[in-house]
C-alpha cells in the first residue's frame, strides 16, 4: 500500500475537531502516550478505536454501519499446489489491494481472518453514504484483483483465484468482546449476514442484501438479479442482489 495517508487524524478531528499529527515530529509526544495511527485505519488514530468505550465510559455502543466481507476462493486448493513463498505474495496482494481500497473510502479494515477480510464502515469516521461508500469498495477490490491475477510476478495463470464478496448495512454492536483476548470488533445480525452472503458469492461476484441496495441510493446502479438464498443459520431465505 503506497499512497500518501492523512497527516491528521480523520476521527479525532470529525467528531472532537483535535488536531492528531499521525507522521512526523509532531507526532511523537502523542507516540510516547500510545496515540498512533491505527493498524486497522491508518488515516485515523488508536485514541478513535476506542473512542466509544474508552472516552464515553460505554463497554459497547450501537452504531448503524455497512459491513462487508470479501474471501479469496480457491486459495485452499492453491495453496496445496504453490510454493510458500508464492502463496503468502497471493495473500499479501490480496490484503493490500482490499486495504487500500477500504482506506481510500474511510472504511475500517477490522479483521483478517485467514483467507478473508471483514470492514466495516461509518466508524469512526462517520459517512451518511456509508452503504455507498461500500458498494464501491466492494467493486473496486474485483477490480483491483482482477487486474492483480494476471500480473506476471505472481504468475497465477491458469489458476482459478477469485474473490466473492457480501455485504448488509443495519445497526451492530461495536466494543471490545471477548474475556481473555480483548477485540475491538462488530457483533450482530448485520454481521452474520454479511458474512453468510459471501459465503454463497462466486468467484467475482458482490452480493447485497435489500438494506444496502435500498440505502445505496441513485448513484450507483444495483441491476443485477435478486434472488433468494437459504443462508446457514438463518430461519428465512433472504433475498440478496447481484452487485
Ligand atoms: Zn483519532
């Protein structure tokens, strides 16, 4: 990930209008306090993710967000036939391209799990288009891995490397969870739903849920076929459209 980041920190100005030097000299007495940018966000600060619990005294809050997950398919079957060295550049090309494209949308790159990649959006940088905002994400890592799969230095011709991609918008709980190993993470319904949708994306595929489509507004066209799909876990088939 190359391109120039935020020299302030996004959230801490957006919702406490605080200079956070994030680079540089400046931000060395904020470095000594623990204040640096995020692993998760690196255009926002360590103060913002825990903004909520640390600051206003709350164990969790709810926040109305848009979550999306994106796994790599075919990595498994990959990784078997690939040298090491070969597959930790898949995944490395993987992470990055989703990254930037998550960061380049102010979005919240909360966890790497294996082969795929969770973000959620409106927090802490708060975005009333976050749905939008996301959809777009989603769009730009198919691009972005499209373009990726065919160069010459990771030499996957022939290999069947795609990424399928779900999202759902809704209010989740976000706090630190977990007793022995605390995680600054998103639970809830809207997160299981993310995640069961990219579980039935193909290989290139963005599915929504209605909640993101409805919430996307005009500026994007979600034309693609609704239909609806038996998810694990959930009682009802929920219908989803192909993004
Ligand atoms: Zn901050």
């Amino acid at each position: 990930v190359t391109q120039p980041r935020a020299k302030l920190c996004k959230g801490c100005w957006q919702n406490f209008r605080i200079p956070v030097p994030l680079h540089g000299v400046a931000s060395v007495p904020f470095r000594v306090l623990g204040i640096r940018p995020s692993r998760m966000n690196p255009n926002t600060c360590t103060v913002c993710e825990l903004m909520f619990t640390r600051i206003m005294r709350a164990r969790q809050i709810t926040v109305d967000v848009t979550v999306l997950f994106a796994d790599l398919r075919g990595y498994t079957a990959m990784s078997q036939t690939l040298p090491p060295h070969t597959i930790t550049s898949v995944l490395d090309a993987f992470y990055d391209s989703c990254a930037s494209a998550i960061w380049d949308h102010d979005g919240l790159l909360n966890k790497t799990i294996g082969d795929s990649i969770m973000a959620v959006f409106n927090f802490p940088i708060k975005q009333k288009d976050h749905a939008l905002q996301a959809v777009q994400v989603a769009r730009e890592i198919q691009s972005r891995w499209r373009r990726m799969e065919v160069a010459d230095s990771l030499d996957l011709r022939g290999k069947d490397l795609g990424v399928g991609i779900g999202l759902d918008s809704g209010n989740v709980s976000f706090g630190e969870f977990g007793r022995s190993h605390r995680d600054l993470t998103a639970i809830g319904t809207v997160v299981n739903t993310a995640a069961r949708a990219q579980s039935v994306a193909s290989s290139g595929q963005i599915l929504v849920t209605q909640a993101v489509r409805d919430r996307s507004g005009p500026e994007i066209e979600i034309s693609g076929a609704a239909r609806p799909y038996t998810l694990k876990g959930l009682a009802e088939p929920v219908v989803l459209y192909d993004a």
